[in-house]
C-alpha cells in the first residue's frame, strides 16, 4: 500500500501543489519563439526599407541639384558673371534650381558676398559660415540640416590650375516632401506589422497548442493511470513523449517488482511466524482434548512446544537483524579489523557443529589482512556461509575451506564445501528470503531460508559482493569481495 500510495503521491502532485503560470509553460515558449521568429523580420524589414527610401531619395535629388549646380559653375567659369556680367544660359539654370522642390540657388563671389539669390533676399550679403569658407577654399560638401529639412549643396568655382576658388554656388533644396512620404509609409507599415503580429499572434497560439498537445496527453495519462494493471502508456507522437512513457512504464514495472517482493516477503513472513505456531497449538490442544495425558505425555509435548517457540525466536531474531541491515548504514560500527583474527573466531565457534557432522574446517590465510568494518555484522555473514558448507557437506568425509586474501583494495574471503552442491534453477533465488533449496533434503536439515540473505545484506552493507559456483554433487564455493578501507 505505502508503495502504491507512493506512486499516487507522485502521480497526484502536479493538480494537489504545483501553480502554474501561463509564462513557465512550453507553450508560452513556443508562442514566444514564434512570435518573435515572425514578426522581427517585419519590423527590421520595414526599418531597412523606410531609412533606405529616405537616403535614396534625398541621394536622387542631391544628384540632380548638383548637375544644375556644376552647369552654373562651368557658366560662371566660362563668362564674366561673377564680375557684374550676364549668362542667360546660367540664369536658366538658377531658375531650373528655384523649381526643385522650394530649391535655392546662391552664387557667391570670391569675398563670400552674395551677388545672386533666386529667393532675391540676400543679395550683397556677406556670408562667412564654415561651410562657405571651405568651399572657397575648394571643398566642397553636402549639408543635411534635419531641423529644416534642407539638404545644402555647396560648389567651387574653381578655375583651371588654381587652388583657390573664384566663387562658390551653393545649391538647397527641401526634403520635407521625403519625410511626409516617409512618415506615411511608416504608419502603413505600422498597421501592416501590428496586422501580421495579430495573425502570428493567432496562428503561434493554436500551433503551439498543438505542438504542447501530446505532452498535455501524456500527463493526463499518467494521472489517470491509477494502478500497474493499467496498460502500459504510449505516446509515439515525439521521441520525446516516447522516450517518457518508456521511462514511466519502466519505473512503474520496477516499483511493481519492488512492491511484488514486498507482498511476497510478508506473506513469507506470516506463513513461517505461523508454523511454529499452529504446532504449539495442536500440541497443546491435543494435551487439552486428553484428560488420561500422562505426566511423561505432558514432559513430552512440552519439550516440543518449547522448541517450536525457539524455531519461532530464530526466525523474529533474524527478521530484526534483517531489518537492521536493510535500514541504514549509519548503525554500523565501523573499526579497523584484523580480518584472519575474525575467521579463526568464526571456525573455533563453529567447529563443534563441523566436528558433529564430521566435517573437516579448514582455514588458509594467504596475508595479513585489516580491513575497516562492522566486526559483528561481517562475522553474521561469513557464520552463515560456512553454517551452510557444513549444513549442506557430506557426512563423514566433508571438508569445508575458509580462505582469505586482498589485494590494494579489496579483501576476498572465500568459502569452499565439497557438499552436495545446488542446482542451477536453487542457486537463482537463494538470496531470496526464506527461500530454502531441494525439498527433499530442506526438511531433513533445519532452517529458515533467511541465512543468506543476511549475508549478503551484511556484505552489501560494506558496498562489498557475493557469488556463487556450485555443481549438484561436488560443492558449492561462495566468494565474497569487500574494500579494506570504508565507503561510506
Ligand atoms: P537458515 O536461514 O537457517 O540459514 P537455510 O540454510 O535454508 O536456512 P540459506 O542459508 O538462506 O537458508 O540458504 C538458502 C538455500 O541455499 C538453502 O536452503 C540451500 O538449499 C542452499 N544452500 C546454501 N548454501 C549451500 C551450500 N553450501 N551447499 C548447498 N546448498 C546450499
Ligand atoms: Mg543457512
């Protein structure tokens, strides 16, 4: 139940804490990318175009003012102008100019005074700005001033071999014209961009709801799957969504496992608690049903329940010390151990039972060995290995071989029996709790099915490892592998 509950506990926890925001969600992701993707370009378009017209245009008449201002140079050049005279052919040209959108021509002589004006307001007027004096110098320049949206063209008239200028005609114009043309193409183009992004607004909503879509599935999926009898979830649409349902129905198979061997544990557990207990029953019952039950009877029947209360102690004792081990590390008692001196204590304790079963204990030391550890638990599980090399040895010419060695980093114990030896299908599930081999010889020789497990918790304990070799008939070798120095 705790793991289901569990499972539902995940499942559940987006609706019961999470607070969404419209911002955090993929699709407003999606939307953004789309909507930025989309409607930037216009905007950047609609810069480039409208600051281009503007340049291209104002270029276009510059052009076109200094063609007509170079004819009235190559006029004043050519005639006495600049000295009093006339040019018909240049005031054609001052007139060409005054048509030019409210276009000005001025020709200066060489002391900057103004000695012709087609706005006829600055005649005989000196003008001394730099821009004057650089053109007199023979620099000529084009002037934009946007605060009175004028272009100024100024020109040298410079005669043949000489550097300074005999005269100079400065050319403007208004460009008036080209910024209200550029503000109107600008509000169009604003109407036109604010349109598009009203369309990609549109359009990035429904589409990013339909790329968020098989993910939204898959959510409702999994909240609705309430139980590992459920079908196993399925959303092919992305890689994506694939590869999490995948991830899902792999983590909902392994909780099932986890939960599967939980359920099978307890009902283990209940069962063997029960045996013991059902026979102290009959046996007392039986007692009870007898009013002719001799003393000897009675003497008799007790010393069987008493046994089947210490069968029943065995099994709670090693339950706990189970679950000691698969609790946490934190209850180990970490020291630095001689590791020959720990198995020469588990053969002088089990020697007698070895002796009884005529069995032969042997231990082999290949080197010194001092390893960090929990003195006791490694002395739980090395007991149980070599309990069970004599338990399941042959009578009589039995030999059981304890060895120890190490290298740099690793201490390896070893535990060889010549006994009868296991199966390939009982040495899958001898780890198992309460797992207990062959039928045929589990009910000659006593146990619980509990041992291993303990000593491979124990092992595991220590991050070490534990296997398995055995033929059925010729023994059965267990290796066990733990670092010398604590990992914790
Ligand atoms: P207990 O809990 O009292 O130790 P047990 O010995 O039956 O009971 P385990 O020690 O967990 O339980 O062993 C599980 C099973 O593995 C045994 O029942 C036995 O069939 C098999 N087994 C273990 N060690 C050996 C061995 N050295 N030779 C042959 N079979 C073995
Ligand atoms: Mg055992």
């Amino acid at each position: 139940m705790f793991i289901r509950s569990g499972v539902l506990v995940i499942i559940s926890r987006p609706d019961k804490t999470t607070r969404y925001t419209f911002f955090k969600t993929l699709r407003f992701r999606i939307l953004l990318i789309i909507v930025v993707m989309g409607i930037l370009p216009t905007i950047l378009v609609s810069t480039m175009v409208l600051t281009g017209y503007e340049r291209r245009a104002i270029e276009d008449r510059s052009e076109t003012a200094r063609t007509h201002g170079r004819v009235i140079c190559s006029g004043l050049l050519r005639s006495d102008y600049l000295k009093g005279g006339q040019d018909e052919e240049i005031e054609a040209e001052v007139r060409a100019v005054a048509d030019l959108y409210g276009g000005r021509a001025r020709i200066l002589n060489e002391s900057a005074c103004v000695i012709r004006d087609s706005y006829n307001i600055e005649v005989g007027h000196f003008i001394f700005t730099p821009e004057v004096e650089d053109c007199l110098k023979g620099n000529e320049k084009d002037v934009y001033n946007r605060n009175d949206s004028r272009v100024s063209i100024y020109l040298s008239v410079l005669p043949e071999n000489s550097d300074s200028a005999a005269g100079c005609v400065v050319i403007s114009f208004s460009t008036l014209d080209i910024i209200h043309g550029k503000a109107l193409l600008t509000r169009q183009y604003a109407v036109l961009t604010a349109l598009i992004a009203v369309v990609i607004l549109v359009a990035g909503y429904v589409l990013s709801g339909r790329l968020v879509e098989p993910f939204r599935k898959l959510t409702q999926a999994i909240n609705t799957s309430s139980s590992y009898q459920d079908k196993p979830l399925f959303a092919p649409e992305y890689v994506e969504t694939d590869q999490i349902a995948v991830a899902f129905n792999h983590m909902l198979s392994q909780v099932k496992t986890v939960d599967d061997s939980r359920e099978e544990f307890v009902s283990n557990v209940s069962h063997e608690l029960k045996t013991p207990l059902a026979s102290m029953k009959v046996l007392a019952d039986s007692l009870n049903s007898n009013p002719d039950a001799t003393l000897e009877m009675y003497q008799e029947f007790m010393k069987d329940i008493s046994e089947e209360i210490d069968r029943e102690n065995v099994i709670i004792s090693d339950l706990m010390e189970l679950v000691k081990l698969d609790g946490n590390s934190e209850e180990l008692k970490i020291e630095s151990c001689d590791i020959r001196g720990l198995l020469e204590l588990v053969v002088k304790r089990l020697q007698p039972i070895a002796e009884q079963s005529g069995v032969d204990l042997r231990l082999e030391c290949f080197r010194p060995v001092t390893a960090e550890i929990d003195e006791t638990k490694i002395i739980l599980s090395i007991s149980n290995l070599v309990e069970n090399a004599i338990k399941y040895g042959k009578p009589g010419e039995g030999w059981v071989q304890i060895s120890l060695n190490a290298d740099k980093s690793f201490c390896y114990i070893s535990v060889a029996d010549n006994g009868i030896g296991m199966s390939e299908d009982v040495k899958a599930h001898i780890f198992e709790r309460f797992y207990r081999g062959d039928k045929s010889h589990s009910s000659d020789i006593k146990g619980t099915g509990l041992g291993l497990s303990i000593a491979r918790s124990g092992i595991a304990a220590h991050k070490g490892a534990i296997s398995v070799e055995s033929k059925p008939g010729e023994g059965t070798t267990f290796s066990v592998r733990f670092p010398l120095v604590y990992v914790a």
